[in-house]
C-alpha cells in the first residue's frame, strides 16, 4: 500500500507542476519558457499513471484521494494558506477513499 501510495503522491505532484507553472506564466507574469518544464512535468504525469498496476479507471478513482490531498498541502505550502479542519476532513475522506479502492483492487 505504501508503494501504491507513494506513486501516487509522485504522480500527483507531476501534475500539479505541470499545471502550476502554466498558471505562473498566465496569471502571475511569469516567462513563457515555464511552459517547457510544465510539459516535460505532465509527460511524466501521464507516464506515471501507466506504471499503476490496476485498470485505469480504477487508477483514476483512487489516484483521486490522492491527488485531493496532495493539492491541499500544496496550497498550504506553496500558496501559503492556512487549511481549515475541513480540509483536513475531506482530505481525510478522499483518502479512505483510495484506500478502499485500493484494498479492492489488491483483493482481487
């Protein structure tokens, strides 16, 4: 599980760069060559998702949770808000979430 976890988180922070520096460069002035290393980024972000051993849709449900949390502390420490208990809650929901998913799969 923690394998199956810890590829997600990978995978997630590849996409949310890949997403980020594209908003730096159209939102926040920054240059146009961001868009190189945001693609590079969402590259690696589509082939992550193909070392997950589950079907896809499954991969995609359960990278979900993940992914919900992953943007979350990527909020508080790049953004630099401060979460509320309910983030933290949802968070704490997408997670299970991915869990059961993955436990279901793994069962299989």
């Amino acid at each position: 599980m923690l394998k199956i976890a810890s590829l997600f988180v990978l995978t997630a922070l590849a996409e949310i760069i890949g997403c980020f520096l594209p908003y730096l460069w159209l939102k926040k002035d920054g240059p146009i060559w961001l868009l190189i290393p945001a693609g590079a980024s969402l590259v690696l972000f589509v082939w992550l998702l193909t070392l997950h051993p589950a079907a896809s849709g499954r991969v995609y449900a359960a990278y979900g949770g993940v992914y919900v949390a992953t943007a979350l502390v990527w909020l508080r420490l790049v953004d630099g808000v401060k979460l509320s208990a309910y983030d933290w809650i949802g968070a704490a929901v997408a997670l299970l979430g991915m869990v059961i998913i993955v436990a279901g799969w793994k069962a299989q």
